[in-house]
C-alpha cells in the first residue's frame, strides 16, 4: 500500500480528515521534548483528534533512538489499553518518526501510522518511505522494519522555527535527490538559499514537492531496498560512517551535514570509477564546503571508518563495500563496489578538495 | 509473497535446496539447547548448507521468548558480520520461530528466514502464517512483526523425540483448524490418537498437510489479520488469559492445552450467542477433558482473566473483548463481543462441564 503525501499548512484539518477516514480509532501522539513545548500546543488547537489523543513524549536526539526509548513507547501504549486497530500520529523529526514508527510497527505486530515531521530533514526524507529504526550497541539504524506509514502530512510552517543548521541538514536530502535527478533540479538548489533571510517558506514548500517526488517514485519501484530503492544511499554509506566516528568522539554531526559530506566523496568515488564529470564534482563539493564546512579526519581514521562501512545493511557480501554511484547527474549505478584503496584515495582527495 | 510449505521427510535436502536457489548467502542457524542436542547433529550431517552456517543457541522454553535474547540474537548477528541477504534457518518448535522471526525481520530491517518446525505445534501453527514475536512486560506475543518465512519445511521425523504433552499440544491447534473446516475432519481427528503407541509418523504427515491447508487458505486471504484470519483467533483469547493466569501463578501450562481449553470455552459461548449445537459442544469437551484434562480455577480468578482477555491483540475498542465463534463446525463468525457477564456464565459452564 502506498503512503498518502499530503503537502498543506493546515496540519491539524489534514490530521482530522485521515483520522475520520478511519473512522475515529483511539489515537496517540507520539512528541519529543521539544515538539511537546514548540508544536504541540498549536496542533492541539487545530486538531480536535490531537486534542483526544493520549500524549506519549520521549527524549530528543538521535543518542535517544534506542531500545530504551521504544520500550518506554511499548509501555506507555500498554499503559493505556491500546489495540492494534489504534493510530499513532508521530510529530517530529527523523528521530520521532523513526522511533514512533518502529514501535508501532511492532507494538501487537502494528499499529497504524500518520507522521508529521516538523524539520526539513523529516520532511524530505525520515518521514517518507517507510523506514523505521533505532540504533544498536553503536550501529545506527541496526534495527528495524520496513513500514509504509499510512500517509505523511508535509507542510513547512513548522520550519520558521528551526535553525540554520536544521534547516542545512534537511537540504542535503534534497542535494542529494537533485543529485539523482537532473542537472536542472541541481542548478535551482545550488541557486537557493534555505538559510534565513532569504529562507521563504512558500518557495520551499514547492521545491520540497518536487524532491520528496524523487524519494517516492524510487520507493514505488522497491520498498525493501532490494535494488532500486539503493540509489537513495547516495552518500550514505560513507555518511553514516562520519556519523558513527562522530558519535565516538562524542561530537556528534549532523546526519545531513553528514550526507553532504559522503555525497562529496561518493562524487569523487563516481569520477575516479565511473567518469563522472570533475567539474561538478568540484563545483559541488565548493557549495558543500562553503555552506557545510567540512567534516574532518586524518588517515589514522581511514581504517575505523572502513569498518563503520563494511556495517552497512546495503552491503551485499560480508567485507566488501557497496555504494551509490552516479556515471553523470540523475544516472545512479547501485551496489558499486570499492576496495579498501580506492576508498582511502577517495578519502585522501576529499580531504584536499575540503581542504582538511 | 506467498511463503513455500515443503511437506517432506528428506529436510537436509530440501534446506540445501532453497539455500541455493538463494544464490548461497550466509547462512544462520538458529536453535535452542534442545534442538542443538537432539536435531542438529543429524541436520549437519544432511546439509551442506547447515554444516557450513553459524549457529546461534538460545535458551528453550516459552519464558525465554524474551526482548533479552532477540537482542543477544541480533549482537550474534552483528558479531558474524551479518547482512540483509544472509538468511536465518530457525531449526525448533515455536519459540525458536517465533523469536527467530522476530530477530530476522528487525535485523537490519529485515533478513529471510527458513523455518524448519521440530514440534508438532510448530508444524501446524507457529512456522506457517508469518507470525513473528516475544512476550513483553508480562503479555504473550505483545511485540512482533508479519513478516512470511520464504518457506516451511514440514516433516514429522523429528516427533519420535517429543513427549506425549508436546504432541497433544500440537494437536489442540489441528482440532482448532478441524473445528473451522468441517465435521468430516473434526470426526478424522476424533477418532486419531496422536499418543503412543498409536501414533504413526506417515498417517500424521498426511493429516498435517491438511490442517496446514486451511491455515494457509486463510492467511492468504489476510495476512496481517484484519479480517478473515481471526477466524484461526479460535480458542486462543481465552487461552493466552489461561496461560497468562498459568504464567503469574508459576505454574505454566503447554500453548496448546491452553487453546484446547479456550476452545471449550468457546463453543459454549458459540453455544450461547449463535446456537452452535450443544451435543458437539458436550463431545468436544468430553474429548478435551479426557486427553488434555481441565484448567483448574475460581470464580475468583475471573476479572484477572478478563483483564488478560482485554489485552488481546486482536479487540477491536478499548475495553472491548472480541471472540471468533462458531454457528457450526466450519462456520466461523469473527470480531464476536462479549460481556463480561456472558464470560462469567461461560466459564461457569466450563468449569461444570470440565468438573472443575
């Protein structure tokens, strides 16, 4: 079944709308701290079904996407006599619909689902696509189901409230389905500036349509990600290894900062292999630099992060590493795989193209 | 996807079979101390596939169908470097498929898994119909997942080890399906010993593929429950709340005795709210209490059972309990609710027509 997408700034009709449709099962509402305190409130106003719904809240952050935290959500579901044919409404992040939405998954063996993200970054991507997931003993998104929510409602009034590094990290999604897409839907990203003052909501809105469209049309093809669906790892694989060494300095980054970054060395990758123009890549990896800043690492990190990499669920074998590749914009190659070399001498220009 | 049942004596054969047509992943076996003593040894010497896997033991019995071993599951798991396209083989009865299921969907967001049940109850019931789960904060199968098997390979070799509580467990659930499908069947059953030294292997191979049959027919019609799989709930609301009871008094009583029990219950309320004849209620009992004995409890004990009954997974409302009962053999209605007066009378009747 294929997740609704309802793109409005009236949150709280489109929820009560999908909740009648159901025809009014008991609801929850799953909030972070911040959400609670910032998003809540003025839902509850708008929605008569926000209002009714008993309130689950965990902990912000990705360190609270844990075991934990989904046992709490369990508990909190039992505590209140929910049913299988009950509706959880997750409002937030990546971080909320990924926990939200894999305790309903498994919660009586699923509950139905309804995300509202309230960051760039949940829009365009957590929210959309089905995947849920925590993090486990060290290894993020280790576990976890693929689960379509029943439909996301994706509005950009809640953005207005976010800062310039969420809203950065949110944008490096939707980079990264330009990346996938054309030369053009590149050129108007690289010509927009989501970063306040010149962040204008409705703008965003109609180039978010337009990026989430890229995520849902290749979700279509494959659910599980058994191959199509592979090309969304654009950047990921080497992503989600600056994310976990981050997190093992205790200084953790960003996941879109993160992605940004792995997209430019999956550029530099994708030219070393597979032709792929050096001009946009450096052009690329100047936008990134100038707006990200870059992640940074010597090579006594080459090995720690070569085996961050070698966890990878899209790996194919054991050892060897599988990426997303592109031979030119909008012509993604999955399960390209590099050796420990090249890795590291993509490493290496990286780090002369970041100037690290 | 449909999943495979493969009725056959020659299991190592058939294990390495599908592993091929798998393209030869790594591959995971998954048993509990007693299948590791009593199944595996044999299975290696069959299978190539087996002898060449990684083996992952967990601790036998209902109570160890736990959050803990999933996770030291998934940790195996991690520590062998383990990917999606690697596949789980679950060599045990129920609680091996169940909580190897429920490792295997969540891992990575999901591998494939080959159930190979060793219990008759597994072969009937647990390793067909993608049932996946632990017991969570003291509720059976509160936490899991539908996610199919590729395959059952179902074969009646291994029962020359069980016991005669293992096999009348295994049988309850054949009676539960007899019940659903027809008085032809039911009086099959009747006249069928499945204890020693009646008990024939090839006779019950034959009996197996049909019960099998009608849960199959009817998962394939609705797979994650919405309708027309509740009808195989029969017997079962009633039975978790008597293994719970069993379960809080530290005195557990076998999955399939419980159902047994719970379907007594069951025909009397079919009795009661749809005219379901009482001669076949009066012989079903009578069958019941002569092989499986009775349930014992008090009319004190009956809120705690209600309040088990209110936490099944498959009510409808909050507070509502919801029954599949019968207005004749193989007439099943589902979503059938209850007071709890009506309970109360129901299991006075059990309690007279069991002499307990």
């Amino acid at each position: 079944m294929q997740q609704k997408l309802i793109f409005t700034n009236l949150v709280g009709k489109a929820i009560d709308d999908l909740v009648a449709e159901l025809g009014n099962p008991q609801a929850f509402v799953i909030v972070d701290v911040n959400t609670a305190q910032y998003v809540l409130p003025t839902l509850s106003e708008q929605s008569a079904a926000v209002q009714a719904a008993s309130i689950i809240t965990i902990k912000a952050g990705e360190p609270n996407k844990t075991l934990e935290a989904v046992q709490g959500i369990w508990k909190s579901l039992q505590d209140n006599n929910a049913t299988r044919s009950g509706v959880i409404i997750n409002v937030g992040g990546g971080v909320v619909t990924d926990l939200g939405g894999f305790a309903a998954a498994t919660f009586k063996r699923g509950m139905r689902v309804i995300n509202v993200p309230t960051t760039l970054l949940g829009a365009v991507d957590a929210s959309v696509g089905g995947k849920t997931g925590i993090n486990f003993n060290g290894y993020k998104n280790e576990i976890g189901t693929f689960t379509e929510p029943l439909a996301s409602i994706i509005s950009t009034g809640f953005f207005v409230t976010l800062s310039q590094q969420e809203l950065l990290s949110g944008y490096a999604e939707m980079l990264k389905h330009a990346l996938l897409e054309s030369s053009e839907e590149l050129a108007k990203l690289l010509s927009y500036s989501v970063v306040y003052p010149i962040f204008d909501p409705e703008k965003l809105l109609e180039l978010l349509k337009q990026s989430v469209s890229v995520k849902q049309r290749i979700v279509d093809q494959d659910l599980t990600e058994c191959g199509a669906r592979k090309a969304l790892n654009l950047g990921h694989t080497i992503g989600h290894a600056f994310e976990s060494l981050g997190f093992k300095r205790q200084s953790p980054v960003p996941h879109g900062y993160a992605v940004a970054w792995g997209c430019v060395v999956a550029l530099v990758m994708s030219h070393m292999k597979l032709g792929f123009p050096a001009d946009t890549m450096t052009q690329f990896a100047k936008y990134v630099n100038k707006n990200y800043g870059a992640f940074a690492f010597s090579c006594d990190d080459y090995q720690q992060l070569i085996t961050y990499m070698q966890h990878d669920k899209k790996n194919v074998r054991p050892g060897e590493i599988c990426f997303t590749l592109l031979s030119a914009v909008g012509e993604p190659h999955i399960n390209e795989c590099v050796s420990d070399d090249d890795i590291k001498a993509a490493l290496d220009i990286y780090r002369d193209l970041m100037g690290v």
